[in-house]
C-alpha cells in the first residue's frame, strides 16, 4: 500500500498536478515528499527570488505540528495528493 513502510511517504501514483492559482484551503499538497494540508490561499503581487514582481499565491500549510507558507507564481505546477494513506484515514 501507499504510504507504508516509507516513513508516511506518498508514492507518485497518489499525486496529480494542480497549478497554483487553483489551490483551495483544504486541499492537501506534497511538500519536501510528505502530505500537507492547505490552510489558506492569499492571491497578490508578489517579490519572487528572480528579483521580479509577480502575480501569485501565498499558499499556508500545515502538516502535523509543523506549518509554512509558499509563494509560488500563478502558473506553477504543484503535486497535489490525490489518495489517502492508511495514516491518513479519508479525508
């Protein structure tokens, strides 16, 4: 099974693949290889590494006691977790 046996790892065959501008509080993401769970999405201009003014999203996430925020343009393609592993249970 998914999941098992690789320290809550979630296999390329439960991901599909979601630009970010589509991205909803609620919606779980693979972050560093582990599962995450959206919290909030904020939309806006954002200052990106290149040194330019982009439009994007300011994703936050949460994944056990650990939690972040992304920046990520509009267009990127992030890997969304499509199943759930026995740790997981249903969503």
């Amino acid at each position: 099974m998914s999941g098992e046996g690789t320290g809550g790892r979630i296999s390329p065959e439960d991901t599909g693949q979601v630009p970010a501008w589509r991205v909803q509080a609620g919606d779980r993401l693979l972050i560093g290889g582990l599962p995450a769970e959206v919290t909030d999405v904020r939309a806006g201009f954002w200052w990106f590494p290149s040194g330019h003014r982009d439009y994007g999203v300011a994703i936050g996430w949460k994944a056990g006691s650990s939690s972040g925020l992304l920046f990520r343009k509009a267009g990127d393609i992030l890997p969304r977790v499509t199943t759930t592993t026995p740790e997981e249970g249903t969503p």
